[in-house]
C-alpha cells in the first residue's frame, strides 16, 4: 500500500509519498508514471493540500442498507448522485466556515472517497475496478436547511458546494482493498459515525462503472460513496475527524 499526497513546502508545492512520518517527493503527473526526486521533508514541514485536484466530487445518496432501512427506503437501481462544486474543496487541518447570512443546520457526513486514475467512459465493473487509483476519506458538509427552501425544487447543488465545504485527503491510499472496511467520524471527541462499507448497495468498481456510462469520468476525479446513520450537525468550533484504516484521518475545524 502507497499513501499519496499533496503538500507545499520551501514555498513549492510537491506530490508525494509518506512513510514514517517523512514525505518523499516525487515529480510528473501522479496519475502518469510519476518519478522519485530523492527530496524529502520531515510530514511536521509541509503543509498539506488536498491529494489531487478533482475536476468533479460526485457524491452518492441511499447507498446503504443500514440507513435506508432506517429511513425507509428502498434500494436505488442506480446510483443517486449529485456533484459538488470544485471550488468547495477544502484540504486536511483547513477550517470549515459558516456561509455568510446561514444560521441552520451544518451537517457532516463520514464518506469513502474513490479517486479515479484514468479517463474513462462507459465501462464495465472489471474496467471500473483497474480504473481506480486509490481511496479517501471525504466529508460531505451540507447546510441542510437550503436543501428544500424551494418545494418544487431541492437544492442539492447548492446546500453541499459553499466553499469548505469537501474536504478530503489527506492521502490517497492505493493498493488497498476497502471491502474490509469502517468509516468513523468523531466530533469534538465523540464518535458520532462508525460503519462498514461492505454495507454498500454499490461496489465501488460498480459505482465507477455505473457513473461513466452517464458521463466521463477523468483521472483526479472523487467519488464519494454516500454515508450511513449517524451524520449530523456541527456547532461551532467542532473539531470533525474522518477516519478510515489505512487512509488516516482527515481533520478540519467548524470556524
């Protein structure tokens, strides 16, 4: 397994491997043949940024049994997905903020991210599966009480794409196998979250299959893999930490 990530040091930013605490960097393209420089920096001198820069975060709804049960719902026959803006994106340790004038609700929701490696378009599950670089660990903030302002219309788009409001990283993590397992999120020191995602109605190599017979999917691009019970709402100055094993944990703060 490689932990991938992104990272601005000596006033550079870098792609890179960590190991140990210690960051090796490499050069080129990270879904082309990147290539070891040698440099390397202690994790504590960089900053991090968000591993990769995704034209597109598609996140899924209702894709597990746990939750739809809970909620009464049935099982999708495709997967039900909306896009968050790119602009929402926010990196490990970068605040999460309040959109100006909103006083309702802010929910987090610990997600599975898939990071697609190459372009594709229409493929089948065993394509989808080769065509994944890797995997992360996602929040999807919502300010859920922008979602249904409007009767004829639930605004989705907008009550997920404020910016911070996608934080994901902070490494992407290949050769890994997410079958075995849990996602956690833990706010302010209490475990709010704590399923597996072998609960998935959809696969991720199904998922990835699925959305790229409705459009292209490119290398870079984040898929999240929708959430179980126990999402919920963030007070400020929340401190929100995604954790999956093998990935690490993605931290950010509500400011």
């Amino acid at each position: 397994m490689t932990l991938w990530l992104r990272c601005e040091a000596d006033g550079t930013e870098h792609i890179g491997t960590l190991e140990d605490d210690t960051v090796t960097v490499w050069t080129g393209d990270l879904f082309a043949d990147p290539q070891p420089t040698g440099q390397r920096f202690p994790l504590a001198a960089v900053r991090l940024l968000t591993p990769c820069l995704p034209g597109k975060l598609i996140g899924l709804w209702n894709n597990f049994h746990e939750r739809a049960q809970k909620e009464g719902l049935r099982r999708p026959e495709h997967p039900l997905y909306f896009i968050k803006a790119s602009t929402c994106h926010a990196a490990h340790g970068e605040p999460i903020r309040r959109p100006d004038g909103y006083q309702g609700a802010l929910v987090f929701e610990a997600e599975l991210g898939i990071v697609v490696g190459r372009r594709v378009k229409a493929i089948d599950t065993v394509e989808a599966a080769a065509a994944i670089f890797g995997y992360t660990c996602v929040n999807d903030v919502t300010a859920r009480d922008l979602m249904r302002l409007d009767p004829a219309f639930v605004h989705w788009t907008r009550a997920k794409s404020f910016d911070t409001f996608g934080p994901f990283g902070p490494v992407i993590a290949t050769g890994l196998d997410p079958a075995g397992l849990r996602v956690r999120a833990v706010v302010s020191g209490e475990e709010r979250q704590n399923y597996p995602v072998g609960d998935m109605f959809f696969s991720p190599a199904e998922i990835v299959s699925r959305i790229s017979h409705d459009m292209t999917l490119e290398p870079g691009d984040v898929i999240a893999c929708g959430t179980s019970v126990g999402a919920g709402t963030l007070q400020h100055g929340d401190t929100v930490e995604i954790a999956i094993d093998g990935i690490g944990s993605l931290i950010n703060r509500l400011a």
